[in-house]
C-alpha cells in the first residue's frame, strides 16, 4: 500500500466522522457570529424604546412601531446572512482535497 501524503494517516474513524466534525464545527463558528449580530440587535431594541418608558405606562410613540423595529430587524437579518456565509466558507476551506 502506498501512502500518500495529502490524505490523512490514521485515526481509525469512519469517513463519516470527519464530515460530521467539520459540519459541527462550521454550525459552531456560525452561531458564534450570530450571538454577536443577536446581541446587536438586542441593543439596538432597548436603545430605540427604553426613551419610551414610565412609571405610569408607555409613552406615545413619535413613529410607527415597524419603522422602529427596523434596526433590530435589520441588524437580526444581517446576523443570519453573515453566520450562513461563515458557515459556507468555514465548510468550503474544510474540504478535503483529493484529486
């Protein structure tokens, strides 16, 4: 048998595993990036309404609650986009190269 040195020695695991592993490690590093877009949109949430708060009861808002909500929903949106494109990239560079 002759070794090759661009595939992986050893390891006894199944072809399987490998793939799970970089599947497992590429959802990781997308929810990583994620939480922070998540935490950004959070932020931008109480930012917008905490002005809009009394003792005695909500205040009256100046614009429509949509047009409110759109910097939390724009920072939630990028956050899903940026995780999908780390996951695509974090998978793509993890492929094995074999030819």
């Amino acid at each position: 048998m002759v070794r090759r040195v661009d595939m992986p020695q050893g390891g006894g695991g199944a072809p399987g595993d490998r793939t799970t592993s970089r599947l497992h490690i590429a959802l990781k590093r997308g929810l990583y990036v994620f939480s922070g877009f998540f935490g950004a949109a959070i932020l931008c949430y109480i930012l917008t309404f905490m002005w809009f708060r009394r003792i005695d009861g909500p205040m009256e808002l100046p614009l429509p609650v949509w047009i409110m909500l759109l910097p939390t929903l724009v920072a939630l949106g990028s956050g899903v986009l940026t995780s999908l494109i780390v996951m695509v990239v974090n998978l793509a560079r993890s492929r094995p190269h074999w030819e």
